[in-house]
C-alpha cells in the first residue's frame, strides 16, 4: 500500500521530523514545508491521501485552510498536529480524522498511520469519533463524546463524567453544551448537561418536575428555566415522588 503525504507546519525542525518518521513507515512518500502557498501548490500539482496540517501558524489559521481545502480535495484526509488541545472539537467538526497533540511520540504518530493505512484505498468515508482532548499536569487524554454519561461546570472547568472516571476539561459549560447536544444530550440545568439515553424517569417534588433519575440512580437537578424544554424533549415514564 502506498500512502502520498503532505506536512505543513511553520516550524521547520517539527515539519522535517514530522516527515523523517514517515517517509521511514514501508509504503509512505512524504513531502513537507512551512509554506502554505507552497502547500497549496503542491496540492493543485499531485494527488495526496493526507496532510498532517499545524493550526496556529503565522498568517494562517490551520483550521481556516482545512475548511478551503476539504471543498477542493474532499478525499483528502486531514490529521491536525498542534500544541493546542482546546481546538479539537471545530477540528472534529471539519472531518478531521485524527488530532496529535505535540511533542509527537512515536507510538502516537504511528497510530495516526495506521488508521490512515486502513482507511486508504477504499471508498468508505471516514467514521468520525468526535473527541475531546485534554491536557493537564503533564498528560494528555482523549475523551469519546459517546462515552460521556454527564457534563458538570465546576467553576472554569467542566467535568466530563463517564463510566470508568471524571475527567477536567477546562472549557465553558456553554461550548461543551455545543458538542453535545448534536450527539444526543440534553442541558438540563445551568450546570448540567446528560445524555438522554441514559435517562430513566422524570421525578417530580411538590407537582414540579426537579430532578432526572439516570439508569445508574444519579439524580441529575432540572433547573426552572430548562423544564420546559426538558419535559418537550424527553419522552420517558414520568414518576412522582410527592
């Protein structure tokens, strides 16, 4: 199988790394730069199956230039390399099919190859797994949207609760609420947002609908201003506490 890549990215050590480790993988053929006019000639000129594609670069925004590339080249996958984790939902929004925070290990980068390896080749478009990425405290985790059972704000941060865990993703409970809510969760109250599924009853206290009980028995509070909505949208056995 031979995979045709292009890097760019404004720092020309990271680019050149970038392609050394590539151009080693049996199969691929990469070229990189740090020019965005010399990406966009390269790509009138010759045909790529992707572009490792930098975000924050000097005169040009990454995800701006992937939004006008995808019109003109919609098969071309698109894999952000940045230092910039907070910029991975509007990059899942653009199709992108992975988001590789840097400094690049080697075990991550290969990663990417192979999901491009196993997409390479066939028709099928690209399955996307919307994510959140989270870097705190020298670490780095990636967050399935799907897997998340619970979104709570907790001051300048959100915590993401799923199963296994709670993660802390410094966001606003408003922007997470744009990611979600398209995945089919609801907000629920002014801290708190829950995927519907997980719903199991509407209770009620003194006649007014207070409370979401989820499968797990987490009782979730509905706020006032979000009954309304609550009640419209979510078509469950109601149950009455007194």
């Amino acid at each position: 199988m031979n995979v045709s890549a292009l890097v760019l990215d404004d720092e020309a050590i990271i680019a050149a790394d970038i392609a050394r480790q590539l151009n080693a993988r049996d199969g691929w053929h990469v070229q990189a730069t740090t020019s965005v006019e010399a990406a966009r000639d390269w790509l009138r000129s010759a045909k790529y199956d992707v572009l490792f594609l930098d975000i924050e670069m000097p005169g040009c925004d990454g995800l701006t230039f992937a939004a006008e590339i995808k019109q003109s080249y919609p098969d071309l996958y698109i894999i952000f390399s940045t230092a910039y984790p907070q910029h991975a939902a509007k990059a899942f929004r653009l199709s992108a099919v992975d988001y590789i925070v840097k400094p690049l290990s080697r075990s991550v980068l290969a990663e990417a190859c192979s999901r491009i390896e196993d997409k390479s080749g066939t028709s099928t478009p690209a399955v996307l797994v919307p994510r959140f990425i989270i870097k705190s405290f020298g670490r780095t985790d990636i967050v399935d949207m799907d897997d998340i059972i619970i979104a709570r704000a907790e001051r300048n941060y959100v915590a993401l609760v799923c199963k296994a865990r709670e993660y802390l993703h410094r966001m606003t409970i408003s922007d997470v609420e744009k990611d979600l809510v398209p995945l089919g969760y609801l907000r629920c109250h002014r801290s708190f947002i829950v995927r519907k599924n997980r719903v199991k009853t509407l209770v009620r206290r003194n006649g007014v609908l207070s409370f979401l009980r989820l499968d797990n028995d987490t009782e979730i509070p509905v706020g006032a201003n979000y009954r309304a909505a609550v009640q419209s949208d979510l078509l469950i056995v109601q149950k009455n506490d007194g």
